[in-house]
C-alpha cells in the first residue's frame, strides 16, 4: 500500500502491520523481467531484515508432485534444442 491506511478519526495506526506493504504474486519468466529482478530485491531483504520482509517460491516440481504437470511434458521441454535454463 503506497498511502497508509487511516482510522476513522484520520490518524495512521503505526502498530498496523499492512501500511507500506508490497506484495508480489508471479509466475515464470525470464531472468531479465522485472518480476525477477524484485524477486532478487525482496530476497536479499529477507536475508537481511527478517523480521520486516519474507521470501517464498514455489518451482515446477510443487505442481509435478501433485499431478498438475505431466514428467514427460516437463522432460520434453528440457531436452528441446531451443531450451533456456534462464528462461524455463
């Protein structure tokens, strides 16, 4: 939230957790995106500050365990020719 949140009577709440929050939901892309580049932001900021920023991924290998993705199309893509470890 870029403008912190208000009561009714106006005032910001410093113990309210939510103002000033970000939040970034994405899915795959490449190493040059932005997505990627905030991921590498918020990491690093987790590594640092703990107690202020969090960090999770999920891979492909969450929805291969479950059945959501088949092994052999994932397998299929890997061995391609024109496969980009940066860019799957």
């Amino acid at each position: 939230m870029n403008v912190s949140r208000r009561t009714m009577l106006g005032d910001v709440n410093p113990n309210e957790k939510i103002n000033t929050q970000v939040i970034y939901a994405t899915s795959a892309g490449s190493k040059s995106s932005f997505a990627y580049s905030a991921l590498i932001d918020v990491f690093e900021k987790a590594i640092m500050d703990p107690s202020r920023n969090f960090c999770m991924g999920l891979d492909y290998r969450v929805p291969l365990l479950h059945g959501l993705l088949d092994y052999n199309y994932i397998q299929g893509l890997k061995l391609s020719p024109s496969y980009e470890e940066a860019a799957f």
